[in-house]
C-alpha cells in the first residue's frame, strides 16, 4: 500500500510538470531582485550643495557659536563672531563642538586673511580636527609652497591632496568631509583604520584614503594609536586670524 501511495504522489507531480525542468536554474522576472522595504528615508535638500539638508545638524549659522562649540576647557569659546563668521583669534586655542560623532558628512567654509601674511606653513594656517584627532589641513596655499603633505586638503602628514584647488586670501572656500570612524580591537589596534573623503571648492582632494593614526606634528601616528570612542569636531588656533561660515554635519 505504501508503495502505491508514493507512485500515485510521483505521478501526480508528473501530471503537473514538477519535474518538467531540472536542467537549468529558474528563470529569473524583474521583479525577483527589486527591494521595496524598508523604504529609503526623504531628505530635503538644501537650496544649494552648500546649504544644509533637511536632516543635517546646523553647528554654526553665523550667530551663536556658544550653542553648539566650547573652548577647549569646556567654557565659552574666545573666538571672535561677527559677519556671520567665526574667526580664531590667536592665544585662545581650540573650539570643538558639543557634541560627539562617529560617522559624518561635514560642510565647512573657510576664509583665510586677505592680508597676506608669513610663508608655507605661517600663512592663513588651521585645521578641521576630525574626532580631535585626524586633521584636514586649512592652509593658505595659493602661491605658497609648503610640504606636500601638509599643504591644504591633506591628511597632515599622512596624506597630500590629489590637487591644489586652493582660492585666492579673502575668498571663501569649501570641505566636504566624509569620515568612517576606526573600529578597534580589544587591545586598542584598528581593526579597520578611519577612512576620509575630502572635496576642496567641489574637486576631489582625498579619496576615501586610510589614516595611520593620530596626527602627530613630530613622530610617528602608528604609535599614538590608541582605542577612542566618538570625538568632537575641532578647529584649530594656528595663530592665524582663519574665519568659519556655514558648519553643518549629517551623521551617517
Ligand atoms: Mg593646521
């Protein structure tokens, strides 16, 4: 009787054409490999590339920059606001942001002095500091030689940028900055090394390359590596009057 059961199921499935093809994989519909769920997020863009979307976090707007940024001691910030810019003004350090961040798209604009003043590395100098460590150079480098690697776009000393698309003093420029944050392992090494994309006034100046560690002036980054968890955005008190505009991130 088992038997019979199993013969009349093989033949049934015969009837309808189960074992009909076996030759070659199923064929394939359009709609097989389109992914509706879950719908990808609405974001409004700004009214420029240069304004920010609907989901960025404006961190400075040309106003308040006691909002979202502290000196370096956690106070007031000693920069000088007016213009709706920020400008470093010499001997009061650092500002860094507030809040913390992993991963982040950044908008920044940056103006050095119309006055030229000093040469290579003394000329218009600050630096975005990414999670307080890893510095993108701002550097008045229109017609004015410094090392490759410390020159603005780069990764200071660790990367130079693929181009100089520096404009004139006393015209505003723009970063982009796209960062990865490092994951660790336990005993404090990259697992995966922070990785930035940096565009310059629009053009290409670091393409997703990979730091070595920490920005160190002297000495070796592989040998500041140390574990770290979300970090500030910093700007740098190079001595030089350098002015910030229209600071917003988006966290990725
Ligand atoms: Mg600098």
């Amino acid at each position: 009787m088992k038997k019979i059961g199993i013969i009349s199921v093989l033949l049934l499935f015969a009837a309808f054409g189960v074992f009909a093809q076996t030759d070659g994989p199923m064929p394939m519909k359009p709609e097989m490999t389109e992914i509706w769920d879950p719908e990808v997020p609405v974001v409004t863009p700004g009214v420029t590339p240069l304004n920010a979307p609907s989901d960025a976090i404006v961190l400075f707007d040309g106003e308040d920059i006691g909002r979202e940024w502290t000196n370096g001691q956690g106070g007031e910030p000693g920069w000088k606001v007016e213009e709706g810019c920020v400008t470093v003004v010499r001997g009061q350090g650092i500002i860094k942001t507030k809040r913390v961040f992993e991963d982040f798209q950044l908008h920044i604009e940056w103006r050095s002095p119309s006055e030229i003043v000093g040469t290579s590395q003394g000329r218009g100098n600050s630096g975005v500091f990414l999670q307080e460590r890893y510095e993108v150079q701002v550097l008045d480098n229109y017609d004015n030689r410094t090392y490759r690697n410390g020159q603005a776009g780069s990764v200071y000393k660790q990367h130079a940028p693929l181009v100089n698309a520096c404009k004139a003093p006393g015209e505003w420029q723009t970063y982009d900055i796209i960062y990865t944050a490092p994951r660790f392992n336990d005993d404090g090494t990259y697992f995966t090394p922070p990785t930035v994309t940096v565009l310059h006034n629009g053009v290409l100046v670091q393409n997703n390359v990979k730091m070595r560690g920490p920005t160190e002036y002297i000495g070796i980054p592989e040998y500041s590596v140390k574990k770290h968890g979300p970090g500030s955005i910093s700007l740098q008190d190079h001595g030089n009057p350098v002015s910030f505009r229209n600071i917003w991130i988006r966290e990725l």
